[in-house]
C-alpha cells in the first residue's frame, strides 16, 4: 500500500513531462537543449511531406493535417537567426494592417450537421510564421495559408499577370472543367465590399466580378471572382466561390492563397454552413520538426485529443466589425499571480490565426512584464528585440524554469499558454530569448491573441452559438 502514494506521484510526473517541459506549481521546466536541436534537420527530406497533408473523416467531422510554413518550406539554406528576426518585423506589418482596418471600419457606417478534419501544418518553412493546410481546387492539390482574420479565400492563377513564387504550380483555371467565373450583378460580388473592403468591379468579355484585397502592408491580391469543386479531405462543397488571383504580391512565402475562415457571408465559414454548421477548431503546432495539427470542420468534439475539459466564452458582437473575433478578456495570471487593471472586463481581444505574437493594452502588459520579470530573475539580460522589450541571454543554461502565464475570459474561460508559446528565439543559441507578447503602441488600439499563444490548445469555433471554447491539446494528426 506504501507504494500507491509514490505510484501515482510517478505517473503524474510522468503525464506532465511532455516535449522538453516539466510543468508544477506556477512554474514550467523548460529543457532549452531541445530547442537547439528543433534547427538542425534534413529541411528537403521535411519539406517533401508538406506537400501532401493527410486527411480523414471520422465520425462525421472533416479533419485536416495543419502544419507550420517553417516546418514545410523554410530551412534548407535558411539563416535561422535572420528568419526569426524577420518574423517578428513582418508580424508588426500585419498588425499595423489589422489596426488600420480595424479603424477604417469603426469609422464606416455599418452594412447590413456533417464535420470534417484536415491536416495544419505550420507555415514555418514558407517564410512567414503561419499555419497551411491542402485542400484541393478544380481536382488540383494546393496548401494555403488558414487565416480567421480573413472572409475571401484566393490562390494564384493562371496566367498570372504578377505572382510571388510559390512551391507548387499555378492553379489553371482551363484545366478545371468545373471553373466557372461570377458575374458583377451577382450577389457574391456585392458582398466583397463588406468582406474585403473593396468593391467587386466589372471586367470586360464577358462583364465578370473582379476582385482586389489589399492587406495595408503593400501585400494585396486582385484578379476573377469565381467558383469551382472544393475537397475538403474527403468532403466536398460545389460552386465554392474564390478569388482567383492574377496579380499577387506580399508576405505570403510559398503558398498557394489563403483561406478565409472569417465571419462574412463569403468566407469558408458561412459558405460551408449548410455541412459544417458554423462549426470548426484547430490545434496550432508548434514550430518543430515534424510537429503537426489539425483543423476540424464540423462540431463532433469527439474526435478531439483534449486533455481538459473545454471552458467556453461568448463572441464579442461588433456589428461595425462583424467578420472578426472579438472576445473579452476579464483577466491573466503570470505564476499564478492574479494582475490587477482597470481595463479588465472591457477589453474586447481580436484572436487571430494570422498574428504572431499576442499584443495587450500597455498598462496590462506593463503589469504582465512587472510580474514576469520579478518571478524570472537572477538571469542575464539580452536587448530587446522590434516589439519585443523583455529579453533574456540564456545560452548558460540546459534548463530554466518559466512562470505559467494563463489568460482568462468573460464566463470564466481559460486559455494556458503552452511553455512553447512563453519565449520567443530570436537566436538559436538561447543568447536572445524573449518574452513572446509585446504592447500595443496606443491605448486606443485593438488588442490581438496571436498564435504563438495559441499552440497546443484546442480553439473551438461555434459562430451558430456565438461562442468559443479552449481546451489543452498535444497537437498532433494521427
């Protein structure tokens, strides 16, 4: 009997060591040797998977292999330290262009059950910090980028008047017999004015729906809105309408488009809600080789891999902003100290997929790095990096321990930030690493839950319900 107290203290031990992290208390135990060998791989043998993300569909939900952009298109002949120092520069352009949205659009006047799974992957090896998926257009295999803080969902066309370079072919619309393009008086084209904030031109021969979707950064895609025969996996959803692009710039790596998981009548979401409901999630990966995700289509929770129950916390309605997310943060803790602001309870959190790293209003993070500097002290300082001021030089170090950090929302739900989304690398060696959330440069901007934030948590979606639910998840596609 004397061995029952030492036999569940083992397995408890055992439960929580996972990936190089021991976690107890309000402390993690993070193992920075793991970190060094996460760079060092055979990029090519990596990248060859990427191209194929599995799928399947399991009790009725469509299941998607997610993975990171790094792990399927960056490392091979990559300067890792230069790599995720960009990262971060090309993050600030995307929030300075969600900002400016944001604005333009509060200041607008405001205009009117199957599930399926599929592999996420991150984008990692693409040159930008995001998730991929393939699905497949017109009988073509293609990986785009999943965006939530997107409605319109493109690719790149041919022929292709300006394109970046991507890793697999063009989409050629005259290969799809199923293609057709939109017309300009169609209901579809009229709403691309509220989805993307452009409106759908008329082209000429024959007078079709044009397109264009500028991101603020001086990325942007314009060309034919259309339909064709999407897969997902293994379902199918007919006469999905997209943006076949033809000129095409900006911050999109290797791949092929985007898809659009926000919230307007034209996005993923709601032209799939007669399958899926309303319903999707995703487990973000981290950047290791290997790692992977997924993201589910359709509302059967049994075929998550939670290991909490999920706490569930209402959708913010703006009807000025309505394609968004909008969730409002009621608290966080850092080493289970609880933080003290007056802005708790009326601070509505944009969560996007696309955002890296977290951004909070300057007097809660000036409250959050107070804390977590006081509870990670006694090492050596490293300078601070773009948006990132709270910096550490842990090259000394095999181990470290890390405070928990953890954000609460309206009806007490929590989000645990997973160790692997505490620190950001700026160097390889550990000599720069970095708190990964960062202050909002005005206090009249909108705050961001980026993705770095998001791994290893199961995000739910219910947009029927308006609602959103977080549960901790060891991301993986099995």
């Amino acid at each position: 009997m004397a061995l029952l107290p030492f036999m569940l203290s083992l397995i408890a031990f055992l439960l929580q060591h996972h990936n190089g992290v021991d976690c107890y208390g309000g402390k993690q135990l993070l193992n920075l040797q793991h970190y060094h060998f996460q760079w060092n791989h055979n990029w090519d043998a990596l990248a060859s998977t990427c191209l194929s993300h599995k799928s399947r569909k399991e009790k009725g939900a469509t299941i998607l292999e997610m993975k990171h952009r790094d792990y399927c298109y960056g490392g091979r002949d990559k300067d890792w330290n230069k790599l995720l120092q960009r990262r971060l520069i090309l993050d600030n352009l995307r929030v300075q262009s969600l900002q400016s949205r944001i604005k333009n659009k509060s200041s607008a006047k405001a205009q009117d059950v199957a599930d399926a799974r599929i592999p996420l992957t991150s984008g990692v090896e693409l040159g930008i910090l995001n998730y991929i998926v393939t699905v497949e257009m017109g009988g073509r295999k293609m990986t785009v980028i999943v965006d939530t803080g997107s409605d319109l969902t493109w690719v790149q066309c041919q022929p292709c008047k300006s394109c970046y370079d991507q890793k697999e072919p063009l989409f050629n619309p005259s290969a799809s017999p199923s293609y057709r393009t939109v017309s300009c008086n169609s209901s579809e084209c009229q709403s691309l004015a509220f989805a993307t904030g452009n409106t759908g031109n008329c082209g000429e021969n024959p007078p079709t729906c044009n397109y264009v979707v500028s991101y603020g950064d001086g990325s942007y895609t314009s060309g034919d809105l259309a339909n064709d025969h999407l897969n997902l996996g293994k379902t199918p959803v007919d006469k999905f309408v997209f943006g076949c692009g033809r000129y095409n710039k900006g911050l999109f790596g290797g791949a092929s488009g985007l898809l659009g998981l926000g919230r307007s009548n034209i996005s993923l979401v709601s032209q799939t809600s007669a399958i899926f409901d309303g319903f999707f999630s995703y487990c973000l990966p981290s950047t290791e080789s290997g790692a992977s995700g997924s993201l589910v289509l359709g509302g059967n929770s049994s075929v998550y891999n939670t290991s909490s129950p999920f706490s569930y916390t209402r959708m913010i309605p703006n009807p000025k902003l309505s394609t968004f997310y909008f969730l409002n943060l009621t608290g966080v803790s850092v080493g289970g100290v609880t933080l003290q602001d007056s802005l708790f309870g009326k601070t509505a959190m944009l969560i996007d997929s696309g955002t890296v790293i977290t951004r909070l209003p300057p007097t809660i993070y000036k409250a959050l790095k107070a804390e977590f500097q006081k509870q990670f002290s006694g090492f050596p300082t490293a300078p601070a990096f773009s948006i990132l001021d709270t910096c550490f030089n842990l090259s000394a170090y095999q181990e470290v321990d890390v405070p928990t950090l953890k954000l609460q929302f309206e009806g007490n739900a929590e989000m645990n930030v997973d160790i692997t989304g505490v620190f950001y690398f700026v160097k390889t060696d550990s000599s720069q690493v970095c708190l990964a959330l960062a202050s909002l440069s005005f206090d009249d901007e909108t705050g961001i839950i980026g993705n770095y934030q998001q791994r290893n948590q199961r995000v739910m979606y219910d947009t029927k319900e308006s609602k959103l639910g977080f549960a901790q998840e060891s991301c993986g596609f099995t």
